[in-house]
C-alpha cells in the first residue's frame, strides 16, 4: 500500500478493517454454513471472491501527486499527502480489503471443523499431522515467492516487483479449489438453534476461560507479526536473518503439529495452554532484551510450541464443545476471539505503545500480560480439578481430552 502511495494513517485504517471485518465474517460464515448445511459452498465462495478481491488490487491505480516508476510503482513525496488526490486509490484498496477479510476470514476454520468431524471415524490419524502440511505451504512458498520477486527485478528493474507474488498467490488459491470439491464433507445435522447453542456454550466458565486465553494468543502473535521486523529493522538485521526468521518460524512448527495429538492425550488441554502461555512469555522478554539480531533465530524457535502446540489444541478443545451441528459455529468463533479481537487489539493497541514506549518495552508489557495470564490460568485449572477430584468428578478439562 504504501508503494501506491498512501500514508501511514490511510495504511493504519486499513488495517483496522481486518479484524472488525473478521469477526463479522467468522459469526456470520460460520452460522450460516451450520444453519444451511453449505460448508462446501461457503468456502468455495471465500476463496473465489478473496482470490479476485487480491488480484484485483494490483491493478489499483497509484495516488495523482506520487511519481511513478514502471507500471504501477508508486513513490509518495515528502509533502503531506492531499487527501483529494489519494481518495481514489483509498477507497479502492479499503473495499477490495473489506471484500476479502469478509470471504476469506473463515476459510481456515470451515476446514479446520470439517477435518476434526472426518478424523473421528480415522483414529490412526490427529488433526496435528494434516495441520502440519499448511506450515510446510508456508514456509516453501515463502521462500520461492521471495527468490522469483528477485529474479524478476533484477530482469525487469522498471516493472512492478510485486507481480511474481500476485501470480503465486492466485495460482495456488485457484488450485485449492481442485481438493476443496474433491473434499469429503462429514454428514451434518442441522441444529436446533444456532443462538440457544452460543448462550448454552458460554455458560460454562472454562469455555469463556478458554476464549480468554484465545485473546491472548491472538493478541501475542498480532504483535508478533506487526512489529517483531520493524523491531529487526531498527537492530539493522540483514536481509538473511529476517527471511531466515520466517523459516525458522516454520520448521519450528512441524515437529509440534506432528505431535500434538499425543501431547493433548497424555498431558490434557490445559496443560498445553498453560506451556503455550508461558512461551509467549518468555519470547517476548527474550525479544525486550535483544541485542544482536541474529539472536532472534533460536528464539524463534518458541513458535514451535506457540503456535504448532497452540493451533491443534485449540482446535480440538472447539471441536470437543461444539453442540451437536455447530461445529463450524464455534471453530469461527474461536477464530473471531483470536485473530479478531485479540489479534486487532494487539495490532492497533501494540501500535500506541510502539510509537510512545518503543519496541522493547511493547515486548515487555506482552510479556508481563502473558505472564499474568499463565499464573492465573494454570490456578485456576489446578483449583478447577482439586475441587471436582473433591467431589468426585473429573475436572471440565479433562473430560474433553
């Protein structure tokens, strides 16, 4: 965005868009796709309208008062930007943007649903060791994505460097839809009432705990992923150490997924919540303290279980309380809480304290949250299971393993 020319603020309430967009597009997909009986539909749905939506914004033109180099690389001046002349190219970009959070944001967790109602009748296999294949897309086409950016600069210096990554990401999405109707979707039931379902399910204090702990995680890895490279940026890393922090952060996974299963089997839920907690704190102090940037390679290494433990379990505890027909309901809104609440709050609040406080005390102040919230949960899911072993009951948590 900033390439056609707009500034920060007009960059900032795009940004903003993303998760009020998804939180909209999670509740609304997800009840729909229940209520209907049309899981297929609805995803095929997002990624036809997400993909256009993405590729329609490369042919988005750049702001009047910025110069042009190429076709379509656009260098805003140092003047402040005239909001006149970039109120066309904002508005075009904030509606192409509003247009996919809206169809893509429930994607992921359609398929999450649909996977877990498979694998119960599949009991050789987990959730985890089918998860693990996104992150191994991920980092694979990463690092292709970057390479063919650079070969095609280097070829063509006046071209839009961005085309090898707009072709990339459309190509793929489009033959995502080849497995997606080729796909086995699990019987569905109908259920009764979408709403009696929602007030029913957060009755129950572990699951709004869990939603919780949800928005922490989601708020960790917002600002993981907003300012863990702007914070690399102001140590000076190289260009290596920040494509070398991405596959880091994907190998790290997969070993995590792969067992993940086994890990929920013999340890429970809370138990890996609690471990997932405790190593988002402990990389955002690591993170507070960091000197050289090339420290942050094995620190990255703590998003193996932030994520590769984190994403399975959570899937698995939404799987394990969904009512009967809502599966696809509470996978989104698991979605929305994380990378919508949690996700945004970190984003935008992480911004303030960025720009007032710096990155360092950012991470510190995550940190001391993610701290806080480790404590006070792993109390309560001892207490939890000290009182119901009292009373002879096996604890929430543990019933749902």
């Amino acid at each position: 965005m900033n390439q056609l020319g707009l500034d920060g603020i007009q960059i900032g309430i795009i940004r903003a868009v993303q998760p009020i967009g998804t939180i909209v597009a999670c509740v609304f997909w997800g009840t729909m796709a229940d209520k209907y009986s049309i899981h297929r539909f609805v995803v095929l749905l997002g990624i036809v309208v997400g993909t256009t939506s993405v590729g329609a914004t490369y042919f988005t033109p750049p702001v009047t008062n910025s110069t042009t180099s190429g076709n379509h690389t656009a260098v805003p001046t140092t003047q402040p930007l005239n909001w006149d002349d970039s109120l066309g190219t904002f508005s075009v970009m904030i509606a192409l943007s509003t247009v996919y959070v809206l169809f893509e944001s429930h994607i992921n967790p359609m398929i999450d649903s649909n996977v877990m109602a498979l694998l119960e009748s599949h009991a050789e296999t987990d959730y985890g060791k089918q998860r693990l294949w996104g992150a191994v897309g991920w980092g694979g086409l990463s690092g292709l994505t970057g390479m063919t950016m650079d070969l095609y600069a280097h070829h063509h210096p006046e071209g839009n460097q961005f085309l090898p990554a707009y072709l990339l990401s459309i190509s793929m999405m489009a033959l995502a839809i080849i497995p997606l109707l080729l796909m086995k979707f699990a019987p569905h039931s109908q259920p009764a009432s979408i709403g009696h379902g929602i007030l029913c399910l957060f009755k129950e204090v572990k699951i709004l705990v869990f939603f919780v702990i949800a928005m922490v995680c989601g708020l960790s890895l917002g600002v993981i992923g907003t300012y863990q490279f702007l914070f690399l940026n102001e140590l000076q890393a190289p260009s290596i150490v920040m494509g070398l922090t991405l596959t880091f952060t994907c190998l790290s996974e997969v070993p995590f997924m792969y067992t993940s299963g086994r890990l929920i089997r013999w340890f429970g839920h809370e138990a890996v919540f609690s471990v997932v907690l405790f190593c988002y704190s402990l990389r955002f102090f690591l993170y507070s303290s960091l000197q050289n940037p090339w420290l942050i390679l094995p620190i990255e290494l703590l998003h193996g279980i932030c994520f590769g433990a984190l994403w399975p379990a959570a899937a698995s505890f939404a799987n394990k309380i969904a009512p009967e027909g809502m599966g696809a309901t509470v996978q989104n809104l698991v979605t929305a809480a994380s990378v919508g609440i949690g996700s945004g709050l970190g984003t935008i609040g992480g911004g303030y304290i960025y720009d007032f406080h710096g990155a360092r005390n950012l991470f510190l102040y995550c940190g001391i949250l993610c701290s806080v919230t480790t404590v006070s949960f792993t109390a309560y899911a001892v207490l939890d299971y000290l009182w119901r072993r009292h009373r002879g009951r096996r604890s929430d948590y543990l019933q749902i393993q």
